[in-house]
C-alpha cells in the first residue's frame, strides 16, 4: 500500500519543463518555416494582393450592386476581367443552364437603369458582365477557356511536385484547400493575361502589315497612274501635235529654199583651201 506522500506524488500533475515548452515553440516555428518557405519581397506583395481580393470577394459575395460594380471596376480589373469566369463568380465546371441564370441575376444586379446615382460605372460594369457571358456563351470559345483552366491545373500540379520534392516531402501551402485554390487562381489569371498580350501583338503585327500593304498600293497606283497620263501625253494630245506640226514646218522650209525639185536642202561647203603667196 502506498503512503500518503507516494500517493500526493502520484496524483499531483505535472507541470511541463521550460525546455518542453522551449522545444514546442521550436517545433511550431519549423512547422510553419516548412509550410510558409522563404517569401521573396515579390511574394509578399502578391500575397498581401491576393488576400485584398479575396476579401473584396467575401465582402461581394452577398450580391449588393454597389458592392459589385466596385468588384468588377476595382484596381487590376482589366487584369482579372480576362478570365470570363471569374467575372461571372462561377465554377469552371458548372453547367450552362446555371451559368445563364446566374448572368441574368447579375446583369440586373449592375443594370445602369437600377443604379441611377452611378450610372458610368454601372454601364462598364454591364458591359464587362455581357462580354465575359458572350465568350462562355460561344461554345468553341467556351471550350478554349476550359482548356486554359485545365493547362492551370496542370500548372500547378506540377508545381506541386516540385514543391514536394524540393522541401523533401514536407508540409506545403497548397496542401491546404485555400491554398491549392489560391494557386490555381494565381496562375489561370497568368495564362489568360498571356493569351491576351499574344491577341494583341498578333493584332497590332497585322495592322501593321495591313498598313504596310495599303501603303505598297498607293504607291504602285500613284505610279501607274503617273505612267498612264505620260504616256498619254506622248502618244496623243498637245505634245504628239507639237511634235508632228514642228516636223512638217522643217521639212516645208527646206523644200522651199532648195532650187533643184527632188533634193535635199544644200549642205554647208567650206571655202577651199588657197596656199599662201610669197
């Protein structure tokens, strides 16, 4: 049977040691240096970019019309009105019916006949609303924004991979849902963002082209133009009569100053040659 200072012994809890609590921070430290690898300067802009969006995302996603018209017209809009769905706040995955449904909430949400007091905004807010359901509404086009949300995925999962092999199999942000989400979202707005600058140098290469060649025409039109009136000038009109009646004149003076019928008109004869006299 065990005393009474053996049992106070036995029942008293344990306090942890400070080298326990010392190595717990330590621990917890490692942990989130393993899940969170050194951020570059560039990174913690974007990261701190990317939870502004997202909680801009948050706060709109009760469907206010003031609240929306900010979201589709907020700093970086051009960049991430690229990408149809996310304008449209829809998955890539859902179905068509859905999707015009939720275009026709959302169009009636930022209609400039229902926000009076902000109607510029409203108009480029419809306007971005209406071009993003047009390309989902192509179905050719449909299926080409499909394939650049499936080119992210695959993006990132190879990323992942690199991740896992170079932090040797550790925690790492994407394993968590928000941050799987979060990289996905970061490089679809990068592949559409690139199709875009291809579309516009492929434009401007062909209105530069289609410059070129209107100018090459102009060119060739204004010189054919110039050698039609030359030739023109020298086969009829004014100069061709010019020529004829300066022709006729020469031969009429000639005949007429040469005595013998028949003949051409006398040539200049020197004076023949006299030896001086001494």
């Amino acid at each position: 049977m065990a005393s009474p200072t053996q049992e106070t012994i036995k029942n008293e809890p344990s306090l942890p040691s400070s080298s326990n609590s010392e190595q717990s921070t330590t621990n917890t430290t490692i942990k989130k240096e393993l899940i969170n690898p050194i951020i570059k300067p560039e990174d913690e802009t974007f990261e701190q970019f990317y939870s502004e969006v997202k909680a801009i995302e948050k706060r709109d996603s009760v469907l206010t019309p003031e609240q929306q018209i900010n979201r589709l017209l907020r700093p970086g809009a051009t960049y991430f009105n690229l990408n149809p769905f996310e304008v449209l706040q829809i998955d890539p995955a859902t179905p068509f019916e859905e999707l015009a449904k939720h275009y026709r909430k959302l169009s009636m949400l930022v209609h400039p006949d229902k926000n009076p007091t902000m109607t510029d905004r409203a108009s480029l807010a419809f306007e971005a609303i209406n071009k993003a359901y047009k390309i989902l509404e192509d179905e050719k086009e449909r299926k080409k924004c499909l394939e650049v949300v499936e080119e992210a995925r695959e993006r990132v999962d190879k990323m992942i991979q690199e991740k896992r092999a170079k932090y040797k199999n550790q925690p790492i942000e994407e394993d968590t849902p928000d941050g799987l989400k979060k990289a996905l979202w970061s490089v679809t707005c990068k592949l559409f963002a690139d199709i875009e600058r291809l579309r516009v140098r492929e434009e401007s290469n062909k209105a530069e082209e289609r410059k070129r060649k209107a100018e090459e025409t102009t060119d060739r039109e204004e010189r054919t133009k110039l050698r039609k009136e030359w030739d023109k000038n020298y086969e009829v009109g004014e100069s061709r009569e010019t020529r004829v009646n300066s022709w006729k004149s020469f031969q009429t003076v000639a005949k007429a100053k040469d005595p013998v019928k028949g003949k051409g008109p006398a040539l200049f004869k020197p004076p023949k040659y006299k030896p001086e006299g001494r």
